[in-house]
C-alpha cells in the first residue's frame, strides 16, 4: 500500500517514521509547503520530497494521504484528496466546526473513500487497559473519571496553537484526547461545564462532563506546564478504582544471558512495555480497516462527538455557563 504524508512537522516527522517500518508499506513521499521541511523529511526517511500537494499526488500515486497539518488546514486536503479517490487518514481534532466535520464525511462518502480520524490515546496500553477494564466491570459500575494531560506549550515552536481561532486552544488540541476516552467509557456527554484561563504562555483548562448514566468526568488540560509531559486517569466504579500515572510508569527492563559480554547491560525500554508504540498500533490498525473492510475503534461519529463536546467546553468557558449537548 503507497502512503503519502501531508504535513511534515511534529506529528509528520512522528507518523512518517511508524509508515516506513510497517511490512506492506511504502512511503512514496512527504509535503510541506516549506521545501526545507519537506526535503529534511525525506532525506531521513528516503522517501521523495514534494512542496506541492497536486504533484506529489500526480507523480507518487499515494492509495492513502495522511493528514498532519494544522487543524484549520484538514478540511481543505481532506476535501480535495476524497475528490482525488484517494484514502485518508486525518490527524485530531477533525475540524473546527461541526459544519466543517460533517462537509468533510459527507464528500468521502459521496467519493467512495474512506477517513479515519487520528485519536491514538485509544492505542495507548494504559489507556486500552482501562477501557476494557470497565468493560468488564473489574471496579463495578463507573462512576466517576479523573483525567490530567499536561506539557509545554506548543505555541513556543509553532504560534499557529496560540491562536484558539485555528487551533482550538488546549480544549480542542489537547483536552479532546480525554474528551474522547471518557466518553469511550461513559458514552456521550450530555452537558459540560469548563472554564479556560490563558496567560503569557499558559492554556489551562478545567471541564466537568455529565453522561446520562449519571457517570462524571473531570478533564484537566495544560499548556505551559514547566514539567516533562504527563498524563493521569482515575477511573473510580461501585466495586473500587484503577489508577495511571505516567510519572510512576516503571520502564520495562530486560535481562539477557551473554556468556561472551558478561558486563552488558539491561536493554530498557522506556516509557512504554509494547514493541511498537501507539502511533504504529494506530496507523496499523487503520490499514487492516481499508484492507478488510471494517470499522475502525474510532469511528467518524466518535471523532465528531468529541469535536462537539470540546467545542461545548469552549462555549462553556467563554460564557461561564453549562452547556447542554444536543
């Protein structure tokens, strides 16, 4: 299968290296419109380096593009690579309006090509984890969810996050991660009550879902963090709690028996104990969806509840009211 990567910062230098390691897989070329970024890009991947969206297309023949730009760009590649017939994979959130989201499913549909929408936290081992966990009802009836996301603040690099206007701000680009987990868990929210304070670097957020089963969540996102990133859940059900947190993850350590070498030391691997981390889980599992035809973890309607829910969190904020989802 021949992929083509839209985008080439953060999250395109990050999806590109998961493309060119996965067997079935060709990565025939990178964009972006800064030459540089584009040719870095390429040389570290050897793949092709393209400044311009319809040659690369034209040229490289990509089955799928994957979308990494900057939330205010997705509608228009989204749009104009279903007119071309080709598959796409979006990175979050999936637009900036409901109207924008809902344009951009309906063109796919009526094109005959598939979107998938890039939640990974879903990939995340703790976070599947959890998930099947109440699932099963390990701590009975969930009841109440903890969540924390929080890091620098990515305006420091790219100032298009710090404008809310095309970004969506810390709700929308951050928080939606969690938006989407709880909601995974409790099913849609039927109302939110968030505040949103930003100052001199910092993006904080604070919001409170309720669910019709009567389950709450309370999401807390920061940009501006001074700290390493870090991420917290604390899933609390009528049979007792699971717990995360990434600053008390312990790294997986192996110990190999070396009779030649014996000085050499553990091989750790850090962060997380899986073989391939969440983005290749992610695109991974995207491929086998095209491939055989299912529906993916995250579905087009979960993608846009989330975008609804976090933009309810924004309206919340600004108006310093709840806001009931319809």
């Amino acid at each position: 299968m021949k992929i083509a990567v839209i985008g080439c910062g953060t999250m395109g230098r990050t999806h590109g290296a998961e493309w060119i390691r996965m067997p079935g897989i060709k990565l025939v070329g990178v964009c972006d419109m800064q030459e540089e970024a584009a040719r870095a890009l390429a040389g570290r991947l050897e793949t092709k380096a393209f400044s311009d969206f319809d040659q690369m297309v034209s040229e490289a023949c990509p089955e799928v593009l994957d979308i990494c730009l900057p939330t205010h760009m997705h509608k228009e590649f989204v749009l104009r690579a279903a007119r071309l017939g080709k598959h796409i994979i979006c990175e979050k959130p999936f637009a900036l309006s409901l109207e924008e989201a809902d344009e951009m499913a309906a063109v796919c549909e009526q094109q005959g090509v598939r979107l998938f929408i890039g939640h990974v936290v879903r990939f995340f081992p703790s976070y599947t984890d959890i998930r099947c966990k109440a699932a099963d009802g390990v701590v009975g009836k969930p009841g109440v969810l903890h969540t924390r996301r929080m890091g620098g603040n990515p305006g420091v690099a790219k100032t298009w996050y710090t404008n809310s206007e095309i970004s969506g701000g810390v709700i929308l680009d951050l928080m939606i991660h969690d938006i989407d987990f709880a909601q995974s868990i409790f099913g849609k929210a039927v109302s939110v009550y968030a505040m949103n304070r930003r100052h001199e670097g910092l993006d904080y957020a604070l919001a409170t879902l309720r669910f019709e089963n009567g389950g709450i969540a309370h999401l807390e996102g920061y940009w501006g963090f001074p700290g390493p990133f870090t991420t917290s859940v604390e899933l609390a059900g009528s049979g007792g709690v699971i717990r995360f947190n990434s600053e008390e993850a312990v790294s997986l350590k192996m110990f190999k028996v070396n009779n030649d070498l014996p000085e050499t030391p553990a091989l750790t691997l850090p962060k997380s104990p899986s073989m391939y981390n969440p983005y290749y889980l992610e695109l991974a599992h995207f491929v086998e969806c095209l491939q055989t035809g299912a529906e993916p973890d995250i579905t087009i309607a979960d993608a846009r509840s989330a975008l609804q829910t976090g933009l309810a969190a924004i309206e919340s904020a600004a108006t310093g009211r709840p806001v009931r989802i319809q």
